[in-house]
C-alpha cells in the first residue's frame, strides 16, 4: 500500500519542479531576448534626451544594463531553474506555504508602507524639490507647482551665493521689492531653470541681459521644472495683463520632452486642453521616473503637444503685435536623436527659433546648466535677434511708450 499511495504524492511534487522550471526558463530567456534586442536603435527609440545625462552616458548604462541581463538570463536558465526543479519536486505544498508566506507578507506589507508614506509626503510631484531648497516653489493647482511670491531667498551652487527675488505674481526680480511693470513696453521669456537663471544672479540671468542690451523691460514668466506645456499655459495666462508686449522669447530643448510626458501634475492635451493629473499609485511613479523606457505613441504625443504648445505662443505673440522667438540652446553637440526631435517639433511647424550652441566648459561647476558667460552669449543672440525686428529702447520709445531700466 505504501508504495501504491507514492505515486500520487510525487505527481504534483514533480508537476511543481516542472512548473518552476518552466517559469524560470521564461524569464530568463525574456532577459536575453531584451540584452539582445535593446541596442541602440532601441534606445534611440524608447530613451528621451536628459538635460543631465549625456546621450554616451546613456549608451553606456544600457551596455551595462544589458550585460547585467544576458548574466542574469543565463544564471537564471542554467544555474537556478535546475536548482529550483529540485527544490519543489522534494517540498510539500504545506512545507512550500509555510516558507513562502512570511516572505510574501513582508514584501507587500512594506509596499503598502511605502505606497502610505509617499501619498502623504509633500514635494511628491514630478520635478519638485524639497522645500528647503533654493528658489522655494509652493504647489499650484492649474500650473503644478510656482515660485514662492513676495519673496527673496539665497542658495549656494557653484561656491556663490545665490540670491533669488520674487515679485507678488513670482517673476524674478532684481531686489525683493521690486515689481514688473504691466503698463510698459515687456519682453515676455518663459521656461524653465536656464530662462530662471539657475545658478545666477539677476543681473546674469538670460532676461536682464537681454534688458541691458535692449533697453526694455524683461518679465521672467519662467519657473524651476516646467515642461513645455507649462510655461505655455502660464504665458496664456498672464500674457493679457502685459499692455504692451512687445517680443516674446521661449524656450525649448529635446529634454524638456521627459517632463511634457509626465502625468502628475496639471498637464495639456494634443488640443491643449488642460487635463487634472491622472490618479496613479506613487510607487509607479517612482518606477517610472527610475525606469526612462517610453513607448513611441507616448514619444510621438509628446512632441504634438510640445508642438501645438510652442505654435500657439507664437500665434499669442502675433496677436499682440510682439516678435515671437523660440531659442533652442544646445549645451551639447546635437546628437541626431536631438535633431530629430527638433526638426519634429519646431520645423514641422515652421516656428521661428533660433540655436545658441554653447561651449562645453560654459557651465556652472559640478553642474550643468549655463554659466554667466553662456547666459551672454545667449542674451547677446536673442538680443541681435530682436533689434533686427525693430525691439529696442528707441523703437518703442518712438512709439509712444516710455522705456527706463528697474
């Protein structure tokens, strides 16, 4: 009898060391099929710029992330799928249930824990920073987040302090105290931290330069972190209170297309139609923000609203009788996936901008954003181009409006 009643205890036992087999094997040759399949053409496709990390940088991670793969893969189809096979075949299913649960309880109480405390932490949303940080921002409801108003803190970066100034709507000013003029002739920028002046004072930022060589007035609409569809809905917002606006500069780069894709936060549709953030458990957000894969449909949506953004603040400069410009400041040689992307979204839609390259050693120390002397030569175009078109001191003093510097 004992050796009648063997059989049916070592079917399943062996039907489980078959079963974990199978599933091992699976995912390991999924992670050759991936280290195999994910060269550069790949990333080319599913891997947007980053303002901070060069595109050889990035070849190099997927390099390493695919050798990791192909070693993992051929560990998981030679070394642990035997291992496993054997190591259900000769455990029960109670002795399996009582080793396995604890560990599957920890894991998804500490997902839970995790998933509470990031809900309830603030600062959670894509591209903000702890509080303490300097230029202090604060959260918006239609915009995600904006710049602290009535205010002026200092952050250290680059061995300088730093001193940021706000006026009551939060455009950066020269002092705290200081206010930007509605009534007078305004050049518009809007952006993010490189039209900020990240790193800058305010004479070295970008817009005062450009009113020192102009002569007219600058309003700084730009904000830490902002996407695309961001500064082009702040500009639609405040672009009216303007009485006379009469240029106005945007910015754009291929790696601000990373943040037009984020969605928690206020965000635009291809129609620009403002969308609230779409609901999504925090740890995923986490995940993604780790993990930069995009599919080609998302990358594809984010250059039509990138796109329909930056043609539409063009089209509100042009009813305002203002000169519209899209500088496009290249900080790195233009690898062809940026080219791509550029010709995409602003020669698609035969937008006027204009490309400052910028030389590699124009940066702030230990960080990558444009220094005083790449904020010059930037300032120097942009201005060059505006006089062309007639923005000037003396033009629009000519017609009727008086221009004086803060």
């Amino acid at each position: 009898m004992a050796e009648r009643a063997e059989g049916p205890v070592a079917a399943p036992a062996r039907a489980r060391g078959l079963v974990a087999e199978l599933v091992v094997v699976v995912l390991g040759l999924a992670l050759l099929g991936w280290a195999a399949a994910a060269d550069t053409h790949w990333l080319d496709r599913h891997v947007l710029p980053d303002f901070y990390t060069p595109r050889e940088r990035q070849v190099l991670i997927l390099n390493l992330l695919r050798g990791a793969a192909a070693a993992l893969g051929l560990a998981l189809v030679f070394v642990v799928r035997p291992w496993a096979g054997r190591k259900l075949t000769g455990t029960t299913s109670a002795r399996l249930a009582y080793d396995v649960a604890p560990m599957a309880l920890a894991v998804a109480l500490s997902l839970a824990a995790s998933e509470f405390l990031l809900s309830r932490l603030p600062w959670l949303g894509t591209q903000e920073v702890p509080a303490p940080r300097e230029p202090l921002r604060q959260r918006d409801p239609r915009l995600g987040w904006v710049f602290v108003p009535s205010r002026e803190g200092v952050g250290r970066l680059g061995g300088r302090d730093i001193a940021y100034a706000f006026d009551a709507e939060g455009h950066r000013v020269r002092r705290l105290g200081d206010q930007v003029d509605y009534a007078r002739p305004t050049i518009l920028f809007t952006g993010e931290s490189v039209m900020v002046g990240h790193g800058l004072t305010w004479e070295e930022s970008l817009p005062a330069q450009v009113e020192a060589l102009t002569g007219v007035q600058s309003a700084n609409l730009a904000v830490e972190g902002y996407a695309t569809d961001q500064s082009y809905l702040r500009l639609r917002d405040e672009q009216a209170d303007f009485r006379r606006p009469v240029a106005v500069v945007a910015l754009f780069m291929p790696s601000l297309l990373r943040r037009t894709l984020d969605r928690d936060r206020p965000h635009l549709s291809r129609s620009l139609a403002v969308r609230p953030p779409t609901p999504s458990l925090k740890l995923a957000e986490v995940a993604r923000r780790a993990i930069p894969y995009r599919s080609e449909r998302s990358i594809d949506r984010g250059v039509a609203i990138s796109r329909a953004a930056l043609a539409d603040t063009v089209a509100l400069a042009r009813q305002r009788g203002a000169v519209p410009l899209i500088l496009v400041p290249q900080i790195r040689p233009e690898t062809p996936v940026e080219a791509d992307l550029r010709r995409r979204v602003l020669d698609g839609a035969d937008l006027p901008y204009m490309i400052v390259r910028i030389d590699p050693a124009w940066l702030i120390p230990h960080n990558r954003h444009p220094d005083a002397r790449a904020s010059r030569a930037m300032a120097k175009a942009v201005a060059g181009y505006l006089a062309a078109r007639g923005v000037s001191s003396a033009s629009s003093s000519a017609s009727g409006n008086r221009v004086t510097s803060n």
